[in-house]
C-alpha cells in the first residue's frame, strides 16, 4: 500500500513531459486513474460482502441442531444388554449407555433416553428427523444404511455368535441347515442367517428377549445374535443353553445421526476421539467386557 503515493507522482512526471514535447498541438486525454480506484475498490467491497455472507452461510450450517436445546435425545431398543437395558429400577443401563453419556459430558449436553422404541424403527426415526438426536443399539455400519442416515466414527467391534440349547446335540452352524432360527428383525444378525444358513427357517423377532424365549420354550433351535448380547444373555438369564460359534464377520458399531445435521455428526467424532484419548473409552470396555 505504501508504494501508491511514488506510483503517482511518477506518472504526473511523464505526463508533464509528454505534454511538454509535443509537437502536434492536439489535445491529450488524460487517463482516468479515479476511475479504476473506484473500480478496485467496489470490487474489494463487493468481494469482501461476499466473503462475509459465505461466512454467515458457513455458521449456520455449522450450526448444531437438536431436539430438545442442551440435551441430546436418544433413541435406542433398550432389551440389548449389555449396549442398553432396564435395570430393575427402570434406569437404562449399558455399555452405549455409558458411552454416550461420557460423549453427552464432553459435548456439555444432558444425556436423554427416549423410551425403549423397537430396533428396526430407529433408523426411519432418525431419518425422518423430529423425535430424536440420535440412534444406538448396536448398528453396525453398512452401505445400505449409510444411503438413509449418517454414521460417526467407530465405538465398537463386533462378531456374529449363535447360542443353542445345551441338549440340543447341535455343535456348529453347519448343523442348523433346514431349522428354525430365532433373530431381531433388522439386524445384521437376521440377514447373515438368511445369507448363510442353508434352507433355514428365519424368525424375526421384536426384541432379543422373545428370540431367547423362543429357543427356551423348543419353537426354535438356534438364536444368531451380535456375540455378546448372545454371551450377556446365555450368561445372565439362559443357563441352559450356550454359544456354539463366533462368525467373523468384522462388524463395526457407530452412532446414526440425520444427514440433515452433519454439524452434531461432526461434534460427535470429537467427542469421541477425546473419550478414547483420555481412557474413558477403555475404562467403560473394562467394565462391561472385562477386556
């Protein structure tokens, strides 16, 4: 900027010389410098205008959206133990549940459960947008989903596991070829049973609780579950009966949010990444898996 005053000066010069040796007699047309000032200078105007309403544009879409304002609302199927349960005083209680209340505490948010809403309902839920923030409850990350709702980074690993009665005599998967199987509508679970079982007879169920039911009570031969809500219920409330198999299907869970709010799916991930950076992450797997 401190250079225009010389510019200036030497153009006067040349022009006063120019106008001193002229032999023509013809009046010059002096140029309009004022001209181009005004020109650069309504266009640094116009540019700066345009910068500051892209800013605005940006911050807006930063923006988070939520439900309830300093509360995140949750939607979840709260018969997945150990992700999330009732516990005897009707608190839900569980490995997401812990989890999403550590991401709540660093994002500065109240942490809300909604009530228990059936597993196959949440993901139209959250895509329709109105009722909840987020979905739990054990998705697993898969193309198909990811065309409907948005996933944040990674909090779990999984396999695929499969609980029999321990009288049943049936030792592998193999052996459950042409029976009935007992899994939660909408699951991985459900589809890896279709896809791999031959000339099974696939039941979908509500909720875990029923398929257990089911495989109790003789109506099925076989529950295929995400392993350890299978292992939490042979464990805990299904001491007949025991897990036969682990399928390595390298399953990951995540958080499904709206793709109208990229904002919260953003915040989220950092949240996140802090938990597993200051070893929250690691103490709540301790608790719940003892690994």
């Amino acid at each position: 900027m401190k250079k225009w005053p010389l510019l200036a000066a030497g153009a006067l010069m040349v022009a006063a010389l120019c106008m001193f040796g002229c032999s023509s007699g013809q009046p010059q047309t002096a140029t309009d410098g004022g001209s181009s000032s005004s020109s650069s200078s309504s266009s640094s105007s116009s540019s700066s205008n345009d910068t500051t309403a892209q800013d605005n544009k940006d911050a807006a879409t930063d923006e988070i959206a939520l439900i309830t304002p300093g509360k995140l609302t949750i939607a979840a199927s709260q018969d997945f133990p150990p992700f999330e349960n009732l516990n005897t005083n009707g608190e839900v209680e569980g490995f997401e549940v812990d989890v999403m209340k550590a991401i709540c505490e660093e994002m500065g948010l109240e942490c809300n459960y909604l009530p228990t809403i059936k597993f196959d309902s949440i993901l139209p839920l959250i895509s329709a947008g109105g009722k909840a923030d987020v979905g739990v409850s054990g998705f697993t990350v898969t193309p198909d989903r990811a065309k409907e709702i948005d996933f944040t980074d990674v909090i779990m690993d999984v396999n695929q596991g499969c609980a029999v009665k321990k009288d049943s005599g049936i030792t592998s998967v193999d052996q459950l070829a042409g029976k009935k199987i007992a899994c939660q509508s909408g699951t991985t679970g459900y589809e890896w049973a279709m896809e791999n079982v031959e000339g099974a007879d696939v039941q979908a169920f509500d909720e875990m609780t029923g398929a257990f039911a089911a495989l109790d009570s003789g109506q099925v031969e076989a529950v295929i579950a995400d392993l350890p809500v299978v292992q939490y219920y042979v464990l805990n409330a299904y001491q007949d009966c025991e897990v036969i198999a682990e399928m390595p299907t390298g399953e990951q869970y995540a958080i499904i949010v709206s793709k109208d709010n990229p904002a919260l799916t953003a915040a989220l991930n950092d949240a996140i990444a802090k938990i597993k950076a200051n070893g929250t992450y690691d103490q709540l797997t301790q608790k719940w898996f003892g690994a």
